[in-house]
C-alpha cells in the first residue's frame, strides 16, 4: 500500500513537472510572438519616418547648397511647376529643375540653354505632389508622398532673389 501512494505522488509530480514546462514553453512563443509584432510596428514607423524625413531633407540640401542671389527660383514648363537651382560652374549657366511628373519626384540638370524636357530627367521618388512657391526669400514646397502623407518644407534663403 506504501508503495502504491509513492507511485501516485510520483505520478502526480512528473504530471506537474511537464504542465509546468508545457506553461512555461507557451509563455515563451507567445513572448516571442509579441516581441516579433512590436519589432515590425517599430519598424514600419521608422520606414515611414525616414521616408518622410529623406524627401524634405532632399529638397532642403538641394536648395541650400545652390543658395544664391538669383539661383533659385519657381516656374512652370507645359503645366509642370518646377523648382529651377540655377549655377555657373567654369563659364557656363546651368539649371537643376526638381518637378512632379507621371507621380514621381524628378531631377534634371541641365545647361541653361536647353529647354525643358519633363522625360529627360531622372525619377528621384514616388510622390502625389509636389509644389514649390517663392514668396520673396521664403521658399515653401508642399509635398505629398504616395502613402497621402503631407509634408512641407520651408527655407528662408540666404540670398533674396
């Protein structure tokens, strides 16, 4: 009788001991899992941020590093509004236009005797909108990325045009 109460206080421990690592195995993979989710929001949301912050960031460097009397300005080609950062480099103009065309942000840079051409430029990144107005020296572009996310970058120039 001795022997058949330790077999089922045995019994009843070794049921305990694989409950206990079944529990303790389920906690773990549903950590796991929710870590897993909490790693991928915080991911996304910095993608989307550093998205954001690249395509402001592109037009505020750009429009800085040509910050000149005269050198920046807004003008429209065939219905295509574009930001025109004009330079002189060795004795001769040229011109980078930034402009929204077929949805996406282009670049064209360009001698400043060729005409504009909006398929002539490269694709910098996909966006809904793109536009630059110049109201004296501040220089003011509303942008709108493909996600609907607005964003707008204003400069105080430098140098008034």
């Amino acid at each position: 009788m001795i022997g058949k109460r330790r077999s089922v206080q045995h019994s009843m421990q070794g049921v305990f001991v694989f409950v206990l690592l079944g529990l303790f195995a389920l906690m773990s993979t549903l950590m796991v899992l929710l870590g897993a989710q909490m790693y991928r929001g915080t991911v996304d949301r910095s993608t989307a941020n550093n998205e954001d912050r690249v395509l402001s960031a592109y037009v505020r460097s750009m429009v800085r590093a040509e910050d000149a009397r005269g050198a920046v300005g807004v003008e429209t080609y065939d219905g295509v509004t574009a930001l025109a950062l004009r330079e002189h480099i060795e004795g001769t103009d040229y011109v980078t236009w930034i402009y929204h065309y077929k949805d996406q942000l282009w670049e064209q840079f360009t001698e400043a005797d060729y005409d504009f051409d909006p398929d002539g430029g490269t694709e910098i990144c996909p966006v809904k909108s793109f536009e630059p107005t110049l109201d004296g020296s501040l220089l003011t572009v509303r942008m709108t990325d493909e996600k609907e996310q607005a964003c707008t970058v204003q400069v105080a120039l430098r140098c008034a045009p």
